[in-house]
C-alpha cells in the first residue's frame, strides 16, 4: 500500500466546488489542518459564513472525495465557522458590537422586502449567526408585528436601550416605541436622525450580522446609510414584474455609486401554486431576478414563491424559519441566508482592529 501525501489529499479537495464559496476549499483557504495516520485522514475546514444547514451535506462531499485515495479507508472531518469583520465604505469607521452590516432594499413597496428581512435574519441565525434586525422603515414600521413583539425596550442607563429579542435576534424598530396606528409625520431630518439613533443608542451584543430593513425607494433614509452607517453588503429584493424591476436596478445603482457591495438578488413571488389543484402560475412573470442578476453581475441569490404560509406567519408573530423550520420555505430562506453570508465572506476583510494605536510622546 503506497503512503497518502498531503498533495494528494488537496488534489482530492479541489475536485469538490463548494456551491457558495464558488470555488474548491483549498482555494477558499477553508482547510486549516490536513492530517495522515497511516489510512487515517483527518480535516480540519473552516468556513467563513455559518452554515450548519450545509456541514452534512459538505462533510460526505469531503469524504466521498478524499475516501477514493489509493490508500484512504478513514475519513475525519471537522467543521467549523469563523465570521470576520468585512470592508465598509470609506471614511466610516465599524460599529464596535457589529461585525457586518448588510441593508436589504427593493427599491419599491410591496414585494415583501420586510417579510423577507427578517426571515433572513432568523435563516442566518438558525445556520448559527448571532443576528440582529434594525427596522429602518420610520414611517412604516413592521418587524415588531412580524416578529410577535409589543414590549417596549429596556434602559439601564437611561440613556441607551437593550435590543428586544425575538426568536433569538435581537431587534430595534421605532414600532416598539409608538402605538402600532400611530403615524409618525415627521420630515427628512428626523427620519435620518431616528435612525442614526436607533442603531447608536441600542446595546447590540456581539452581533456577527445586523440586518436592515430599509424604506422603500432611494431617499433620505437611503442617503444616511451611505454616509454615515457602516455597511459591509446589501440585498435587492425583487419580484419578477417589470414595474418591481425598474426600482430594484435604481437600488442596485444606488449601492453601486456609495460603493456598497451588492451581494445578490433575491426574487420574491416568483411563482404561485395554488393550495386546491396544483396548478403552477407566473403571475408577475418569469425570469425577472434572474436576468437582473445577469445584467449587473450579482448573483441570484434565490427565488421564493408566491405563498399564503408566508404572510400568515409574518402577521402572526412567528415567520416562516422558525414556524416551520424543516418545510421547504425555510429551507429556502436558509440556503438563501447562507448564499448571502457566503458572498459577504469572499468580500474585503476588516484589518483596522488588526493595527495598534499609535501615540507620540514627549520625552
């Protein structure tokens, strides 16, 4: 029996492309140790994003590969994650609790952006993120009716508030603070100003993602989060219908000019299957997120259907991830979660916290 090499156990790693990373593990730098005893291989990988729905899945695609060798007749893999802090604009200095900010924006009411903000934000706490969701929607706030919360936030100092936690994620909505009817008529200024405090003034606990769930269109409260919030990527959120399109690539564009990296496209209600006969129907057309996608070079992050489940679990309190965990829906969210983090992963690492302070000194 010849003796296994380590170029032989990387050769056998590469021929498995990881479909979030995009490319093999070696080349991802995600294997940390490789260990040969005899006909005993042992890895040690570690992800950049949290991935807990995946590590089975990627563990037998390992061992499949690495248990071909010549030689190999047992395979140990261990799996693990490690979320970093990644690049924000220039100028902005990252919030000191939060590792990444990504903002979630359509660009147009009414393709569920909302809905699917915080299901992301549950998808990528249930992969094993520490999450947070901030509702940046001032004047429209629903994240506290989507996620089954009415209490208002607690003080300690009296000065800053606890985040509320929901299902595990932390989050901050004006909504908290005021009656669910009761409108806020308030100009630019304050919107802007709220926000900025909303994010500042709350005790975020050591998030690995703080999701935002940004207003539509591209305005004031956009224009703040360009200028002033540290954000490491963004999401567009689209249904397949032109008019939903049309306001989506104005967002896309908008990232694009304040330099936010913009992860992918997520496609909302992009079919329907009706809950009587089976029938599948486009009814907002087809392919829309997809070509989106193509034109700017982003990815397609996922496309999700047309369901009642959905809304029903988002007006009950309890979203889709944590209503049904193991249906299909949440299963979406999750490898949708995991796409999103993934893409965040192979962006620009933050060094700044890597770099001691320099201070000069009379002597």
């Amino acid at each position: 029996m010849s003796e296994v090499s380590q170029a032989q156990v990387e050769m056998a790693i590469k021929g498995y492309t990881c479909p979030y990373l995009k490319c093999d593990l070696v080349t991802a730098s995600a294997v940390k140790a490789i260990t040969i005893d005899g006909a005993k291989v042992t890895l040690k990988i570690e992800l950049g994003f949290p991935a807990e729905g995946y590590v089975e899945t990627l563990a037998q695609a390992l061992r499949d590969q690495v248990v071909a060798i010549d030689g190999v007749t047992d395979v140990v893999i261990e799996i693990g994650s490690r979320i970093i802090s990644h690049t924000v604009q220039r100028g902005i200095k990252p919030h000191k609790n939060i590792k990444n900010i990504i903002a979630v924006a359509s660009g147009k009411g009414g393709v569920g952006k909302s809905t699917t903000s915080v299901n992301l934000a549950l998808a990528l706490a249930a992969e094993g993120a520490r999450v947070g969701i901030l509702d940046a929607d001032i004047y429209g706030p629903s994240q506290p009716r989507m996620l089954g919360a009415n209490t208002k936030p607690q003080t300690e100092d009296g000065k800053t508030m606890m985040p509320v936690v929901c299902h595990a994620v932390q989050s901050m909505s004006i909504g908290y603070m005021i009656e669910e009817d009761n409108p806020m008529i308030w100009r630019g200024p304050m919107v802007t100003q709220a926000l900025e405090q909303l994010l500042r003034d709350t005790n975020w606990d050591a998030l690995d993602y703080l999701v935002i769930d940004l207003p539509p269109g591209t305005g004031d409260v956009q224009l703040t989060l360009a200028q002033k919030i540290p954000v490491s990527g963004s999401v567009i959120v689209t249904t397949p219908q032109d008019i939903a399109l049309l306001d989506a690539r104005k967002a896309l564009k908008m990232f694009e000019k304040v330099e936010v990296p913009v992860l992918g496209v997520i496609e909302n209600m992009s079919t329907h299957i009706c809950s009587e006969c089976g029938h599948e129907e486009h009814i907002f057309g087809a392919g829309g997120g997809e070509r989106m996608a193509e034109d700017y070079g982003v990815e397609l992050l996922g496309s999700l259907p047309l369901d009642i489940s959905i809304r029903e679990n988002a007006d009950g309190g309890t979203p889709t991830v944590v209503a049904d965990p193991e249906g299909v829906i949440a299963q979406s969210y999750r490898d949708i979660a995991r796409r999103v983090a993934a893409g965040l992963s192979r962006q620009g690492k933050d060094y700044s916290a890597a770099f001691p302070n320099i201070v000069v000194q009379n002597t």
